[in-house]
C-alpha cells in the first residue's frame, strides 16, 4: 500500500486547538463524505515536537507542524482517480484554506514498510520522525544508510529496543510529485519518515536517546541534514478506515 503523507502547518490567526477541531470534524466529515481511492485516512495531531539539533546556532525550519496527514491507496490509479475528481478539485481541496497555510507545506508519495510489529494492542504514543536527504547523495545510497543506522542505533540502545512496539518506516517515492503540488505551490519533500509506537508516555524520553544517536549518525556520514530533520510526538486520529 501507499501513501501520501503530508506535515500541515496551521494558517495565520488560528490557534492549535482551532485548527485540530476543524480538520477533526470539519475537514474531516468533507473527506467521509466521498472516500473516492482512499482506503485510509488518518490525522496524527501534533503534540510536542523539536526542529534542527542541538549544536544550531539558531533553527534551519522557523516553523512548526500543527498535523502529519496520512492518505493510503492501494495503488497509483487510485491514487490519480482521487486527486483528479471533480470533488477533490472543487470541495476538499479548496477547503484547505480555512485552516492550512498552504506556503509552508510539506508532501510527497510514500512506500510505507512495516519493519517490526510486537502485537496487536491499540498503542497510544506515537512519534514521526521526518529526514531531510542530503541533496548530494543518491535515494538508494540514502536509504541504505538509513536502515543501517537505525540497525546500529538500536543495537547501542538495548532500553530503546525493549520500548519500542512498532517501527515502519516510508520510503519517497518521486513519481508522486505530480500530485503532490495539490498541497501547495512550493511543497517540502523529506525523503524519509519513520512511525514509531510505545506503550507508555515515559518512553518517549527513552525515544529521544534513539533520535539524536540516529540523527548524529546520519549527519556525520553526510546522509542527512539533520538541521532541516526533525520530529513529532502526536495523538493519531482515524478519519476514514475501509479495511475495518
């Protein structure tokens, strides 16, 4: 399965619980209304998060994230079916300016990995950790150096490995460029993102030792930026499920 994975940044005037409350019930409702290729659509509200690393001077991102959008398709037709309806032009999309702001979004086309899974147990903390490519490194190199890293990472930290419930990571896909401009005009790719799952609020600061270790990492190797990376602890919200 795929899926386009969006970071929304709330518009100008409204407050975070606003802009959670609308695209909760408002937006959202727009989006049941007509599911069209949608087999999946889930809100991740932003909770906490923390952009660039320590060692910035002064923060690479002046922004923030309000919400992770996650739209999953069985496949690309459906995918282009969806963004080309007449409804998603006319109603859904446009709806967007009542809560987005549309010049600072960030998009892009997702293969979607489930790497590690301990159980079936509804999880309640959740983290989204975003990786900004280093613009000279080629997307396999990047993607090879990453699983890796994150192999080491967790190897160093046994209390990070005994936390975590579920891990999946997803992979940029370029041939959904096309359709991700509907999220604005100058949309941000981050060729990497990884899910994170744990039991316990507690554990999020267990979480933490993993990230920095994994951002460190990639950032000496030259793989990431990892002043434009960054990451989010967030509420996860289900709009729409047809697989249930």
């Amino acid at each position: 399965m795929i899926k386009i994975l969006a970071a929304v940044r709330r518009k100008p005037g409204m407050t975070h619980a606003e802009f959670l409350n609308y695209i909760e019930h408002k937006h959202g409702e727009i989006a049941r209304a007509k599911p069209l290729g949608v087999k999946r659509y889930v809100q991740n509200h932003v909770i906490d998060s923390a952009f660039g690393v320590d060692a910035d001077n002064a923060y690479t991102q002046t922004f923030h994230r309000d919400s992770i959008t996650e739209l999953f398709f069985d496949n690309m037709s459906d995918l282009i079916q969806t963004f080309s309806d007449p409804y998603t032009q006319q109603t859904t999309g446009p709806d967007a300016k009542n809560f987005a702001d549309l010049s600072k979004q960030a998009a892009q086309l997702m293969d979607e990995v489930e790497v590690s899974n301990a159980g079936a147990a509804p999880l309640k903390w959740k983290a989204i950790v975003f990786l900004k490519k280093n613009p000279t490194v080629q997307l396999e190199s990047f993607f090879t150096a990453w699983d890796s890293a994150h192999d080491t990472v967790v190897n160093k930290h046994p209390d990070f490995q005994k936390v975590l419930r579920r891990y999946v990571h997803s992979r940029y896909l370029p041939e959904g460029d096309r359709v991700t401009s509907y999220f604005g005009p100058d949309v941000a790719v981050y060729e990497g993102t990884s899910s994170l799952w744990f039991e316990n609020e507690a554990d999020l600061s267990i979480f933490r030792q993993y990230q920095k270790s994994l951002f460190q990492q990639l950032s000496d190797e030259g793989i990431v930026l990892s002043s434009e990376s960054f990451f989010v602890y967030v509420k996860e919200v289900v709009i729409l499920d047809l697989g249930q």
